[in-house]
C-alpha cells in the first residue's frame, strides 16, 4: 500500500538471468566443464557442471548459482 511508501523510488534488482546463465555457461566450458551450449538454461549439464567446479574449488556443491560461485568463475574468465 502506498501508506507503507516512504516517498524513496523503490528499485529492484534487474539481472537478466538467462543472460547470467548463459556467461555462466561459457566460463565453465571455458575452464573444461562440459556445461552443455551456452543458450543461457540453467539445465542438468550446467548444474552438474556448476557442482563439479564447486567441489574442484572447495565450495559446497549445491549445482545453484550464488555469489561465491560468481566471484570464482570471474577470476577465471
């Protein structure tokens, strides 16, 4: 409701997701994980993909996207 508004623009977070996915994708075959074609989704090649990086990288293999995971594929980019 408007009553709870304090007058400050409200944003949101606008991250084009497929898009994320897809650089995701790219970075990982890259580096030698077999992530499937890059076509941005998040499918069961790119989650597996995703939990073998993760474990090569000492992370907790989850196979989701998260901020450490994206921290770590940038340095490797």
């Amino acid at each position: 409701p408007e009553s709870w508004q304090d007058g400050t623009p409200q944003t949101t977070a606008s991250i084009d997701m497929k898009k994320a996915v897809k650089n995701i994708q790219l970075i990982l075959n890259k580096n030698g994980y077999e992530a499937g074609g890059a076509d941005g989704v998040m499918g069961d090649k790119t989650k597996t993909a995703i939990m073998a990086f993760q474990t090569d990288n000492k992370m907790k293999p989850t196979g989701e996207v998260d901020e450490q995971l994206v921290k770590a594929l940038l340095a490797r980019k």
